[in-house]
C-alpha cells in the first residue's frame, strides 16, 4: 500500500480527515443559477462578471488555484495584479452565453498539472499577461463575430507575443491533514524585468448577511508579525481557529466580504470595508479601502515582486490548525515537499505500472489532475433560494413559478465532481456517470458517494426522476447510473480487490424508483417506445427535443428506448450479483430480463399499424415522428441516435444459469412461449464463445450492418473516433419543412451554428468522448460472445478484417491519438494554435475539451471538461494493460 493509499483508507475509517481541506473553490460563481434572484431567470445578467468583485456571493465562492474546507467556510486562493489591469485578477474571465459567439466560453489559460485523491499534493498553473487584460476587446470581437465564424481567444489578441506572461505556479502539500504548505512560484517568460503584485488571499465565505439568526461573525486578523513571517489568525465558530503565516514582510490589508452596494446600486453601503477594499487599495490607490485596525473577514497578503527575464521567484506560506510555529518555513517545509512529490509519483505507478510512454503518462496524470481538481463545494437549497432569505428582499413572485420550483426538497451541500468549474459549475447528472470511471481509478469511495448522492432523498425527486442540471433539474439526461455503479463496483474490485456490496444494492434499491418513473412518465403509449426529450445531446435533432415540437405529437426515439434497454441489462447484471446473497433478487432479475424482451421487440418493430424504428432498406436505426393526427414517419438523420442501440448489450456467463435455476427456467419458458419478442434481437438462443449467452437488440445481421457505417470515413468513423452525426450530410443535409418553415441537419464538425441550448455544444458532427467510451465498451462486450470468428472490415472499404476486440482497440486508440504528440510534434486537440504546439512552455500542457473535430481532432467547447473526457485516463490503462497481456 502506497502512503496515499494510507491516506484513503485512514479518511475512509474516519481516524484522519486528509479530504477535508481540497480544491473545492469554483471558478466561477457569478452568472450561475444559485446566484440569480431575476424575475426573469436571466442568470447571466443578474450577477455579471463586472459584479463579481464587488458582491458578495450567496451560494459559493471562486477564485484562482483555490482551496476551502469541505463546507467552504473559510477560503483561500490568489489574485494578481501587474501594474496594468484596471482591476486585479481574482478570478478568471470569460464570456457569458449571451456574449460568446458560441455560447459561453472561459478566455483565460491554466492549467491542471498534478493532484492526489487526499490532496496531499497538488499543482495548478496559471498564464498572466503583463499587459493589460484584454477584457473589452474578447467581448467586442466575439460579439462582432457571427455563429458561423469560429471563436475569438485570449491568445489570438497578441497578447503573449514575445512571450511576455508569467507563469505563476500553484502548489500545495499537507504536513497533515489540517496543515496545509503553499508555494507560489512566478517565472518572468518576458525578455525585460516586469514588476508583478502577488497577493494570496483568505477569506470567509459570507454566512451572516442572509440570516437574521447568524452566529458570531467570523473574523481575520493579524496574530503575529516578525522580519521573518506574519501570522493571520482566522476565526469561525463552527471551523474553530486556524493560521495562515505568510514568509518574508509582505503587506497586510483586510476589509470585509461584504457587498459595495455604494458602487453596484448607488445607496450607502452597510460596512465601512466591502469585497472589493484590497481591489480599490491596490489598484486605485484609495488608501481608506482596507482596515487600518487590520481585522477583517478578507485578507490579502500583497507581495510586490520584481522579477527579472527568464527570472523565477517564490512565495510561501501555510495554512495550519497548529498555532505559534515558530519556524513555519523551516527544513520541515521542504522534507514534506519533496516528501508529498516523491508519494504522487508513487502512487500513480501503482495506479498504472503497466510500460507507457513519457507522453501517454503524461496525458494520464494530467487527466487525473483534472478529474481532482474539477471537485467543488456545491451550495443549493431550493426551498431557500425560491423564498428568499429572511434578512434580504423578498424574490419577485414569479420566481415561486419559474425555474426548478418543482424542486423544492432539493439540499445540496457537498462536495461534487464538476463537469468543468467554470464553463460548467454545476453537477450534471448523466456527465457524473462518466466522472466516476476515471475516479474510481484512484478514489473508489469518493466515485460512489458521487453516484449514492444523486439518488438520495435531498437530491432525487420524491417520484424518482434524477435532477438533471441547475439549469433545469427536470431535463431528462439519459440513465446510465446503473451503468455507471457496475463500472465502479467492478474497478474496485479489480484494482483494490474490495467488492462493496452494500453501495452496489444501496444504489440498485433506489434506482427502481428511478426505473419506474421512466416507464411511467417517458413511455408516452405504454408500448416500450420510449420519448425523453433531449437526452443530453442538446441539438442532434431536427428539433429542439426538449420542448413541444412545432409539427405537435411526439417524437418516438430510438436513443430513448435503447437507453431504456441499456437499463434493463445494467439492472439485470447487478440484481445478478446481489443474488449470489440474496436469492430475492433472482425473482428481480427475471423482470428486468422481461422488460428488456419487451423494449427490445418494441424497438424492431412496433406493429403492424405503427412504424418501426429500424429502417430494414437503411440499415440504421431512426427516430419517429408521431403526428396528431396518426402519421408517423422516421426522421432520417444519421446520427448517434442510430448507434446507441449498440450499447444495450450484455453477456451472460454460463455460471449465472448454472447458479440461478429458477431464472433459467423462466427464460425457457419465454423462448418457447413467446417467439414473437425474441424474434429479431440476441436472446440467449444461441451459445458463443465459452458457452455464454447474448443479450442484444442489434444482433448479426443488424450489428453488421451498423457497423458497416459506423466505421466508414465517410460516414462516422473519423481519425480520432466516432463522429456524432454522419459525414453524409455534409452534403446530403437532411431537411423537413413544417409551416413553411424549414428545418435540418448539416454535418458540421466544429462550433455549433445554431443556438438551440445556447449554441455552446454541438452534437452535429464532432467527436465526444461519453458516447465513444458506451460504443468501444460495448464492442468489447460483443466479442466477448462472438470471439475471433466474428470479423468486420474496418475501416469500411479498406478491405482489412478485424475481430471486434481489434475494432475496439482501433477505436480507442484513435481516441488516445487526440492527445499524443503525432509524427510532426503535433497535439491534434491543440489544432492550428502554434504557440501551444510549439513552444516549450506550452506544448506539453494538456487540455481535456468538451469535444473534438469531427474530421482533424481539435479541442472544442469547453476547454476543461475533463470530467467525462478524463475517461481517456482509463482508456490509456486499458491499452497499456492489453498490449502487456497480448
């Protein structure tokens, strides 16, 4: 055991709390949901960025390389100033969705380079400019800019030409679980000597202005002050005392996290010192900005650092519970340092020992990186937030009818994995299904309390629908957490030989409350034809699916129902599982082995008077349309839709009839009583290799023929893995006019042209990584059945045979390629910027976007969505592990 698993395991026995300090900050709580108190929901306007300085948060906090305790009482973090920013930098900038071209976009660069489970160890780095930020600029120029022209970034502005930025670096390491070392260093990248203001900075999130009822007030001040150090002393009743030393003599100034209404709203401010003191004292020059008796619930300690060319200097300090260290900076600081290093190193070899390249490690560990630092402490009582706060002003009325005011039991109040902390600060239910693999890697008990949290009584609905996204907790993402609790259950056991039973059933028990509220709210007939809406691929469809359709009916969809398959076989694996101890659950599996049967025959075809969703003369399957008045007719789009039909699939092994004679009993008596739902899909008929049976909706004759496409460079099989709508349509769009009104699907590989969810995803083209990992696994799952003998050509037309495992570990591959340096030296996801692909300092820093081109691999969309792009960190495992075992 590596002393980062000690760590774990002391943490998860509850003797050492190593997670209660971690990188829990957002980056970005202005323009969020929780913070807007609109009459109209407009969030992004409500609490802009201009505000951000100046106003106190209700819900959270932000910052850059921030680190809070895990109910985010006390906060710390860095800001920056270099002499000519017209405000410090305290937080990253970027475009709000009204703003982008593309909906909303981060305009900053850093990046994630190293993080333990414990956060015993962790590294952030942050490029600042030496001249001023160009904020106006990035609006002007996006705004100007139409969907049709690609976006206008922080690098494009000129502004690192002649490398004139510093790298500030962040590090953290833990003496102990309550103290915390910090070490900022900042190399000048410039050709001149440049002047850069440091100020790491301590505050209390605001607790006190919202409840009439509020304890006593925390407090920061100045404990001690010496030619060597100076000792800030932090208060709060509920988090009891900590200290902040700071080395050397820097300046101390504290004021309040309060709100500047005097310079938001033009009335007289309820403290003498706001938010933005340190910000007007620095900057402006405004000498009564900051407490000159140096007490306060903020506190920056400013270092003015003259750093000359190619030149690096550091800053220390710690955060500890241990009080009156006389020598806080001693020889002890740099043995844990290197101590904590050596220990990160240990353990991701532990994680991966299998030979890799210096490059795929790197990939690896960076992609950790950001699966750790992408958790935040997330805030939000819907009840509360509905109502307002007893000691502010009532929220206009229309609030208690607007946005997720069918959510009022919703309490959420922990620390979650985040899609992207700033693009994206807020869980997303279907997107948590795919952090959870890469983190089960290296964390299997926080993976599942990510997935046991979503199903608990504060966070799922009392009828059993999932929340989906602060947004609108009641979109409907696609149900994959049965899918999700397998694969951790399954990773634990193989990487820490634990097989955690009672998460498994825990979360099984709650999922039938989620299983049924599908088949009683998303099965519009009561046919297993399954609708959804959009399903967490935001503008695949000819219409927006998450809103009434402009033809009236509904839309019968094939990615709906094979979701809903997909379920069944999830839940029929673990009821399986959870057999083996307790025989009531083979009575449950037989259900879920029927409904399957049912959904399966449903989506091969629904009657005789109905349309079915498999296209025979196409070789695809397609959404329906059901019109009002009885029509139906298929929406020919080529798309992902088509392929998540693949993903309902499972193996069962010859044990399981073995072990389960009463379910094999009640599988026969459907095979020959009910030929008419085994027709068309795999039902256990037939023994493959090692005498396993199949369960499949595509089986022979459809899996080939899906494939056939799937894997056709004109069609969805692009260097760097599936594309999420055929390349056909580039030109051969699909088109449908209603009321005169035209409606289609293009191929476009890159941005989104139209502004349906915001206009900042795209699921008409490019490449993304959930649905890619879902089609490679399940590749895998077929072959398992089929063996050797079951060969494809692929890519289509290159008359070369591959047995399906090969097709999976082509796929996964071209995956991987994204990130690799190619035989020029070139990062595909970095695309056509030099700078990154060529500079030292920048061309070995990972990015882990939304998604990629469809057709050269770039990085789209949000730029540090590592959440379910880090599941390229298990795929990198998986190859590793394969070309040893092979």
């Amino acid at each position: 055991m590596t002393q980062e698993e000690a760590r774990l395991a002391a943490d998860r026995e509850r003797t050492a709390y190593w997670k209660r300090w971690g990188c829990y900050l957002s980056e970005r709580q202005w323009g969020t949901v929780r913070e807007d108190y609109s009459a109209d929901g407009t969030a992004w306007d409500f609490f802009p960025h201009d505000h951000a300085r100046s106003r106190a948060y209700r819900w959270g906090e932000d910052g850059i390389a921030g680190i809070s305790d895990n109910h985010q009482r006390l906060c710390f973090a860095i800001a920056l100033w270099n002499g000519e920013d017209a405000i410090l930098k305290e937080r990253l900038f970027g475009l709000t969705g009204n703003e982008g071209n593309h909906g909303e976009d981060v305009k900053e660069y850093y990046f994630y380079l190293d993080n333990t489970p414990t956060h015993s160890y962790m590294k952030y780095l942050y490029k600042y400019p030496q001249a001023a930020f160009p904020y106006s600029q990035l609006v002007e120029e996006n705004q100007r800019r139409g969907r049709h022209s690609r976006e206008f970034e922080l690098i494009d502005t000129g502004i690192f030409d002649q490398d004139r930025y510093f790298d500030v670096f962040i590090e953290y390491a833990k003496a102990a679980p309550e103290d915390i070392l910090i070490e900022i260093s900042i190399t000048n990248r410039g050709p001149e000597a440049k002047t850069l203001h440091l100020l790491p900075t301590l505050w209390f999130r605001n607790t006190w202005s919202w409840n009439l009822n509020e304890q006593e007030k925390p407090w920061l001040k100045i404990s001690e002050s010496n030619s060597n150090f100076s000792t800030i002393e932090a208060y709060h009743h509920d988090l009891e005392t900590r200290w902040l030393y700071c080395n050397e003599t820097p300046e101390l100034l504290f004021t309040e996290n309060e709100t500047n209404y005097e310079r938001l709203f033009g009335v007289n401010n309820a403290s003498a010192y706001v938010k933005d003191g340190i910000n007007n004292y620095v900057v402006n020059g405004h000498k009564n900005a900051v407490n000159p008796n140096r007490i306060g619930t903020k506190f920056a300690a400013r270092y003015e650092l003259q750093i000359g060319a190619g030149e690096t200097k550091t800053v220390r300090l710690r955060l500890s519970d241990v009080q009156n260290l006389t020598v806080p900076f001693g020889t002890d600081f740099d043995t844990v340092w290197q101590q904590r290093q050596r220990e990160a190193d240990e353990f991701y070899q532990r994680i991966c020992p299998f030979p890799l390249s210096e490059d795929r490690r790197n990939v690896q560990r960076q992609a950790f990186a950001g699966m750790l630092w992408s958790k935040q402490f997330y805030y939000y009582v819907a009840d509360k937030w509905l109502k307002g706060d007893a000691a502010g002003p009532p929220p206009p009325a229309s609030r208690l009818h607007g946005r997720n005011h069918e959510w009022v039991h919703l309490f959420n109040e922990d620390i979650l994995s985040m899609p992207d902390k700033w693009e994206y600060p807020w869980f997303a239910a279907w997107d948590l299904a795919f952090h959870v693999i890469p983190l089960a890697m290296i964390d299997p008990d926080f993976a599942k309390l990510q997935l046991s949290r979503l199903t608990r009584e504060w966070y799922m609905h009392p009828n059993g629908q999932l929340p989906a996204y602060e947004w609108a907790f009641g979109d409907v993402n696609p149900p994959v957490h049965a899918w999700a609790a397998w694969q951790v259950y399954q990773l634990e056991q193989k990487m820490y030989g634990r097989a955690d039973k009672k998460f498994l059933e825990g979360i099984f028990q709650k999922l039938l409350l989620n299983f049924t509220w599908w088949v009683n709210r998303k099965d519009f007939e009561g046919k297993n034809i399954f609708q959804g809406g959009f399903l967490g691929m935001d503008n695949i469809g000819v219409f927006d699916r998450s809103v009434e359709l402009p033809t009236g009916g509904y839309l019968q969809q094939a990615d709906g129902t094979s979701w809903m398959a997909m379920y069944c076989l999830n839940m029929l694996t673990i009821a399986f599982e959870l057999a083996k101890d307790n025989p009531t659950y083979e009575d449950i599996a037989s259900k879920f082995f029927e409904h399957f049967l049912y959904i399966a025959d449903a989506m091969n075809g629904v009657g005789d008077a109905q349309i079915a969703l498999w296209d025979e003369g196409d070789g695809f399957y397609y959404d329906a349309l059901h019109l009002p008045d009885g029509r139906q007719c298929p929406m020919k789009v080529r798309s992902l839709v088509g392929l998540v039909p693949l993903c309902a699939v499972s193996i069962l092994e010859p044990e399981i009839l073995d072990r389960f004679p009463g379910f094999k009993q009640r599988t026969q008596w459907f095979l020959q009583n009910r030929p008419d739902l085994t027709r068309n899909i795999a039902c256990m008929q037939k023994q493959g290799v090692g005498e396993r049976r199949l369960l499949a909706i595509a089986y022979p004759d459809k899996l080939r023929r899906i494939l056939e496409k799937m894997l056709d460079a004109t069609e969805f099989f692009s260097p760097y893995g599936i594309r999420s709508v055929s390349k056909v349509h580039a030109s051969h769009p699909y088109t449908l006019t209603v009321d005169g009104q035209e409606y289609r699907v293009d191929y476009e590989p890159a941005e989104s042209s139209t502004g349906m969810f915001g206009g900042n995803s795209n699921w008409r083209g490019p490449i993304w990584f959930p649905i890619n990992y879902l089609l490679l696994e399940s590749l895998q799952k077929f072959y398992r059945y089929f063996g050797d003998d079951f060969k494809v050509e692929c890519p289509t037309g290159s008359g070369q045979m591959l047995t399906l495992k090969e097709v999976a570990i082509e796929l996964a591959q071209r995956m991987i390629d994204i990130f690799l340096t190619d035989a020029s030296g070139r990062r595909p996801f970095y695309g056509g910027t030099e700078k990154f692909q060529n500079d030292p300092n920048w061309r070995d820093l990972i990015l882990f976007n939304e998604y990629f081109h469809g057709d050269n691999g770039a990085g789209i969309g949000a730029s540090h969505q590592t959440g379910w792009t880090g599941v390229i960190a298990k795929l990198i495992q998986q190859c590793a592990e394969q070309v040893l075992s092979d």
